[in-house]
C-alpha cells in the first residue's frame, strides 16, 4: 500500500490523502467517502507521494501537554509556557475540572491560555468527571456544559473528557456526557476528544459505543507503553473506534538520562520509528512532572518526525 495525494479542482482545492493501491483505488476510495462526491461525477487526479506523511486532520497533532490543576499568575504560566516552546510542545491543554470536582478558576484558565499562546502553542481544555458527574445525566451532560463554557471562555482549539472508572456500568450516563459534548453547539469550532484506557477489551463495563462521535482519542499508554504487542492491539481497537488516535504518554516515570531514555523508547513503542509516525501526535502527562531531560526529548523526537512545532 502506498499514499496517494488525490485532488479535485473546483472553487476551493479539495485534498485528501489516502492509502491504497493504485490510483484508480485512491480515486474510487475518496469518491466512496461521500455520496455527494460521486453524484458530481467531478474529474479527480491522485499522486502518488510515497514516504509522504499525510496532513492529519480533526486532532492537535504534534506534542501536547496536560496542565493540570494550574494555579499562580502570569509570571508562572509564562515560565511553563516557555519550556513548552523549547520543548518543541505545540499544544497545551487545560485542565477544567478534575475527578474530585476541583474545578479550576476561570480567570486563572485565561490567564494561562494567553500566555501559552503567547509563546506560540495552542491551547485545548479537558475534564475528568468523577463519581458525582457519572451519578446521573443530568450531572453529566452538566459536566459537559462546564467544559464547553470553558472552552468559550478562552477560545479553546481543542476539548477532550477523560472517562474511566466512575462511568463503568453506567451506559445511560456515559452517554449522555458523550452526546453533550460531541452535539453542544459550543464545540462546533473545536477538536473534540475522549481520553481513556488503552485497551478496550479489557473494560467491557463501559459503553465504547457512545465514543464513536469524536473526532479523535486518547488512549492512556502510560504503563502499556513497556509492551508492544498490548500498544499495538490498543492502537488497533481504538482505530475502530475514532478517525485519529492522538495517545497519552507518560511523562512523570524517571529522571536525568534513565529517564529520558525510557521516554524516548516508550514514544517509539507507541508512536512509531522515526521518520514515518503511525499517529500524528502524543499527549505528556503532565508538564509538572517532567525534566529538563526529558524536555529535550519531546524536542528531539518532534524534530525527527516532522511533527509541527511552536
């Protein structure tokens, strides 16, 4: 299989890149996407571009980071903000709300999101809906309407909810929480995300199926990472469940070389050898908890995947 890059020509370029065989498969595979592509029988053309990497689309591509439970003024966030720059980290996410039902101030959210972009990252928001959220719909479509009204508040480019444990056997709630924040108006302008485990199979107590609305997800490859046969089994199902699989990664376990090394070869095991990246980006948990070592990582492997930079 090769990457084909297949274009129409109209009032605005239209461009998709797809794997297939040939370019006859590449044209017939766009035309396939949509019913309306085929009823204007329009003249496509398809190059092939092998070792192309393809322009990923509705997910923060590139390195992200979580912020969580962000506290201080402008003097600190510029100061994180900046390590994130030199650590080639495009996109900052926000913590919302956390599992606890700690919810960060929102003049502190602000603050915090313009200084990231004053160093030319990106910034996203996230929530982690606890037991009190997964207790009813109402509380969980609530939770969700929190994140989309923190997410206006500071023009968020991205949204993702972290569900785990509190919504296991709870199919009604799970789904609602996930319809309210994949439907909200709110989020028609943003990357909407889930983060959770990484291998669905082994949680069959939550509803996989409510996830299917999001753009792209998150799975958690933070011990996982160590095995490749259970990254690669998570990668696959997880690819049955959203377009584009964006992983967490785990940024706190070790430090000075050893450390970096273990994230480095973890990076590998989930994201791929360099210079062809099987996702197109990774998230850090957490910026608090990373080293200057492993910052040199981030860089050094964004660099050679050719992943957007700040």
């Amino acid at each position: 299989m090769s990457i084909y890059r297949v274009t129409k020509a109209t009032t605005q370029l239209e461009i998709f890149d797809v794997e297939a065989q040939s370019e006859a498969d590449a044209i017939a595979k766009v035309s396939a996407m949509s019913g309306k592509l085929v009823a204007q029988n329009a003249a496509w053309s398809a190059v092939l571009t092998d070792g192309f990497t393809p322009e990923p689309v509705d997910c923060p591509a590139g390195f992200g980071v979580y912020l969580r439970r962000i506290t201080g003024g402008a003097d600190d966030a510029s100061i994180v903000a900046e390590r994130c720059r030199k650590a080639g980290i495009l996109w900052a996410h926000l913590m919302v709300e956390s599992s606890d039902g700690y919810v960060t101030a929102p003049t502190t959210r602000s603050v915090w999101a313009k200084a990231m972009r004053d160093a030319g990252l990106r910034v996203g928001v996230w929530s982690f809906p606890g037991d009190a959220r997964a207790a009813s719909v109402q509380e969980s479509v609530s939770a969700a309407n929190l994140l989309a009204d923190a997410a206006a508040e500071i023009d968020a480019q991205a949204v993702m909810v972290n569900i785990e444990k509190p919504y296991k056997g709870k199919p009604a709630e799970m789904e609602a929480l996930c319809e309210a924040v994949c439907s909200n108006a709110n989020f028609s302008s943003y990357l909407c995300g889930v983060i959770s485990y990484p291998i669905p199979s082994y949680h069959p107590d939550l509803n996989w199926s409510a996830m299917t609305g999001f753009e792209f997800g998150s799975p958690m490859f933070y011990q996982t990472a160590q095995d490749p046969a259970a990254v690669n089994r998570g990668l696959g199902e997880w690819a049955k469940i959203v377009e584009e699989t964006v992983p967490s990664l785990d940024g706190w376990s070790g430090t000075g070389v050893e450390g970096a090394a273990r994230f480095r070869e973890d990076i590998v095991r989930v994201c791929g050898s360099p210079p062809e990246p099987r996702v197109p980006g990774a998230i850090i948990w957490s910026e608090s908890q990373m080293d200057d070592a492993k910052r040199a990582v981030t860089r050094e492997m964004a660099e050679k995947y050719g992943w957007p930079l700040p």
